[in-house]
C-alpha cells in the first residue's frame, strides 16, 4: 500500500485545507476569548492586527507563525506553475481551484465548530487583518 499519493500536490491540498481547518477555528476561538459585541446584523468584529494587544500578538504567533509555516502556499504556487509547465493545464486548473475552495471551506467550517461548540448563536464572524 502506499502511503503518499503518486502526484506531490495533493499532499499540499491535504496539508493547506488542514491549516486553514485550524485557521478557522483559531480565529473563532480568538473571537470567542475576546467576547467582541454583537453588531447590528448580528456579526461579530474583532481586530486582530499588530494593535490587538494580547490576542492580536497570538494570532500572529499561532496563525502567521505556526499556522504560516505548516501551510504550504509556495509549494501550492510552485506546484501549480509546474503543472502548467507539462501543459497539464486541466489539472493545473482542478488544483488551483481545489486548494482555493476547500481551504475557504475549511476556515468557515473551522469557525462554525468552535462557534457550535461554545453554543453562541452568531452567524457569521468578520475578522479584519491589518
């Protein structure tokens, strides 16, 4: 049996959906700690840029940091252009859009676990990065 799949990248699309999974609920679980307030339309906000104090300077460790470095996006990129060096171009498509969309999903599912989990009823969270 074999362990890795006979093309790179799709360790790559396993390895970026994974840190976004994690993205998504480290983000969620920041806005949770933080306990911003409800706005109007029922959104939360929080800021988590340089300024951010305590949580701010987290995410940047955990999620730029940590989560940065584990996810892969110049092997995505060199991996996508390789491809498309072979003339691979369907499977070059199919990667890049694969890798972009699941790991869009995956930060939204990530933030809908934690968000489910501490049982707060938010729809949704906008995050700015600054």
């Amino acid at each position: 049996m074999q362990v890795f799949p006979s093309r790179p990248y799709v360790c790559t699309v396993v390895v970026n959906v994974v840190g976004s999974l994690c993205m998504g609920i480290l983000t969620q679980l920041l806005l949770e700690r933080a306990k911003q307030p409800v706005a109007a339309a029922g959104v939360a906000v929080a800021e988590f840029g340089t300024g951010a104090g305590a949580d701010g300077h987290l995410r940047l460790l955990l999620g730029v940091g940590c989560l940065g470095g584990f996810t892969t996006f110049s092997s995505f990129s060199l991996e996508a252009v390789s491809l498309i060096q072979k003339a691979a171009y369907g499977e070059a498509t199919l990667y890049v859009t694969l890798t972009t969309l699941l790991g869009l999903l995956a930060v939204l599912l990530g933030m809908a676990v934690v968000r489910a989990a501490s049982g707060r009823d938010v729809e949704c969270a906008a995050v700015e990065l600054q």
